[in-house]
C-alpha cells in the first residue's frame, strides 16, 4: 500500500471528521449558553406628591416596568438586554419635567417623564479576571458620589460606553471606561453626547478600601468644555467587642474649563459612625466646594438623589458652594427598616446675601409585604434660607420582581 497515499486519506477524512464535529460543539455550547439564559421582570409603582412654596404643587402616580433578558456564557462572552417603560397611572400626571419638555413651567419638578427605551444592551467577556462591556450599561462606582445609575428615578441613568473591569486578586481592582453617551433621567430626548473617560483604582485593606479616581469629563456640544476630578478616599470599619465603627474620609479636585472661564474647586467628605444592637449612628460632613463664589463643586453623573437631601434642592452645587452637616439614625423596627436623616446647609463661600442654605429632615421606612413586595414610605421637608424655597415631598411606593 501506498503509505503517503493512505497518510493524505487519513489526514483528509481527519479533516472532514473535525469540520463536522466542531459544528456540532459549537452548536451544544450554544445551546446549553441559551438554556442558561434568564429572563426577570420588575415593576415599581410609585405615587409622588410635592408641596413647594414658590410653584403650583404637583403629584405623579407612575409605574415602572423593566423586562430583562441575560444570556448564559459561551467562551467567556454573554449579552444582556433591558426593555425600560414608564407610564403616567390613572391621569395622575400633574408635574413638571422641565428637560423632557413635559408641562414646563407649570408645576414642581417630579423627574419621571414617560418614556420606553432600552435601559441596558451589551455585549460581555469575562475571563482571567477581566469583565469587559460593549454597549449601553449601568455604571456606579463606589458611593455613587461621582458616578451612579440614578436608581431612585423611574428612568434610570445608563451609558453608551466599553468598560473594563479587572480584578487582579481579592485586594486590588482597577476600572476603566470611555462614556460616548450619558442616557439621562429626563428620556432620551434629554440624553447628552460626550467623550467621557472615567478610571477607579481601588486597594483593599485590613481596616477599609482606599480608592483613587480620575473623572475626565466633556460633552461633545461643539463648544470647548471640560470637567475633570482627581480624588482620593479611604472607608472601612472596625469590630470592637459589641461596637462597630465606620469611618470615611474623602477629597478631590476639580477644575472646569469653558473656552470662557477657568474654574476649580474642592470637595471633603468625613464620616464616622457606629452601629449598636442594630442601631447605627452617623455623623458627617459634606464640602462641595467654591471658587471664589464664582462656581460650586459639580457631579453631573452621580446619584444626586442619595446625597444633601431628599427634596433634591441641591441638584447643581450653586456659585457660593455647599457645606452639609448631616446625622443619620438607621435601625430595624415594626417588621421593617427605618432611616432619619438631618441635614444642615450653609455656603462654602458667603456672599452679602447667600450664607444660609437652610435644613431638611428625611424620614423612610421599607419592609416586605408577602415575601414577594417590598413597600415604602418616604418623606422629605426642606426649611429654606438665603435661597430657594420651602418644601415638602411624599412618596409612597410598592414593587415587585420576577
């Protein structure tokens, strides 16, 4: 027999075996990524009531429904896809949301227009550590102080963006994104271009997380603008005996440039706490700072909701800049969770007639009704100082996921 003739047969038939072997493979890996797939929906149904002395008062009955489809994994790669819907429930609609071009004007601001849109669609790989994501995405780092997904709205924030997240052992992660859109809780007619870099490094030790920060920011307007943040901060807690102490500290830099102006401005954070037979305490203080009462410290993607109080009156930082001490009692209660906050305003850089930003309590108690619900209840009252006015705002919600 011809050897090197029955060699080529054999690497021949090899080859044809294989070509129709890998096929099927691929086609079983992508069944069992498939099978593994998940489907989930959430609803959140929320009544909103606001009372605000220098505008008509407005009250929103809105349903939040979010259908989300997650792929299992093939090769490391998975996509995910969000379908996000509010309604306005039953005509109550009578609110303002001045960016959406809903009722401007005309009443106090509740931030939850009508809108469907996709809320996440990405393309995943992970492995050896490494999560990267191509697509629109939610995005919060650490605190949501500088960067979060606004989930307290019912058109949550996302991002138009590839992300990198590496985990190089159980201490040290290191993030990175380059934001192309910022996809805003105002619908999508409001969303913004931009040329966004955002990198978070961060190192966990004994006694807490230190993390680093650069926010490179710019919306691409066709104007020359730029918002760029370097920070630091350092959180943790410690045991001892039948206390727990929590301790934050934090600081950055910003500057922002317009082809006009040229500002900077600081921002501190420090934050101690301790947590008693399930009770914890905090006391803290929040610097966002001034130039010269020219500009205030600004974080256009963060959570702003979560922070200097519930009424929303320090959306954007004003000139003079915003100084909060704050103290929080959190515990559980009643079958549910309970939090109060207090805060006190004043003005990093007084003016003649701007020094007291006046003060706010927060009250909120949650807890699950029928294993499968979650209710709230929710209220903020703003005393005004130098500016703005007095306000008061009730929410009062249920949701459910599946």
């Amino acid at each position: 027999m011809n050897t090197t003739t029955f060699s080529t047969k054999r690497a021949v038939l090899s080859l044809l075996v294989a070509a129709a072997v890998a096929p099927a493979a691929s086609a079983e890996g992508w069944y069992e990524a498939l099978s593994a797939s998940k489907a989930s929906a959430d609803f959140n149904l929320r009544y909103e009531g606001v009372s605000q002395d220098n505008v008509e008062d407005a009250s929103a009955l809105t349903l939040r429904t979010l259908l989300s489809y997650e792929s299992g994994s093939y090769k490391g790669f998975s996509f995910k896809a969000d379908l996000e819907d509010v309604r306005i429930v039953m005509g109550q609609g009578d609110y303002t949301v001045g960016p959406a071009g809903y009722n401007t004007g005309k009443y106090a601001v509740i931030a939850d227009p009508e809108t469907t849109e996709l809320n996440q669609g990405y393309v995943q790989y992970q492995g050896d550590g490494v999560t990267v994501k191509a697509g629109r995405q939610i995005i919060a780092l650490d605190g949501h102080r500088f960067v979060g997904h606004v989930g307290w709205r019912q058109d949550w924030q996302t991002f138009d963006a590839i992300s990198v997240n590496y985990q190089a052992n159980e201490k040290l992660t290191a993030f990175y994104a380059y934001l192309t859109q910022r996809n805003r809780i105002f619908a999508e007619a409001a969303d913004l271009d931009s040329s966004d870099h955002l990198l978070n490094v961060s190192y966990k030790t004994g006694a807490g997380k230190l993390t680093a920060y650069a926010y490179l920011l710019e919306v691409d307007n066709d104007t020359e603008n730029s918002l760029d943040t370097y920070g630091v901060s350092y959180s943790g807690a410690y045991q001892a005996d039948s206390v727990k102490w929590l301790y934050s500290a934090e600081f950055a830099q910003q500057s922002s440039e317009t082809a006009t102006t040229d500002f900077s401005a600081s921002y501190l954070l420090l934050e101690g706490g301790a947590t008693v037979s399930g009770i914890t305490a905090k006391l803290g203080y929040e610097l966002l700072g001034s130039d010269d009462g020219a500009y205030g410290f600004s974080t256009p993607l963060a959570t702003l909701h979560k922070f200097n109080g519930w009424s929303d009156q320090w959306l954007a930082t004003p000139n003079q800049g915003l100084q909060d001490i704050y103290a929080s009692v959190a515990s559980n209660f009643a079958g549910g969770n309970w939090l109060f906050v207090y805060h006190n305003f004043d003005a990093d850089e007084a003016s003649a007639t701007v020094d007291d930003l006046g003060s706010e309590i927060n009250v909120q108690y949650t807890t699950k009704v029928a294993e499968k619900f979650t209710l709230g209840v929710k209220y903020a009252n703003y005393s005004a100082g130098d500016i703005k006015a007095d306000a008061d705002k009730l929410w009062v919600w249920v949701g459910t996921k599946f």
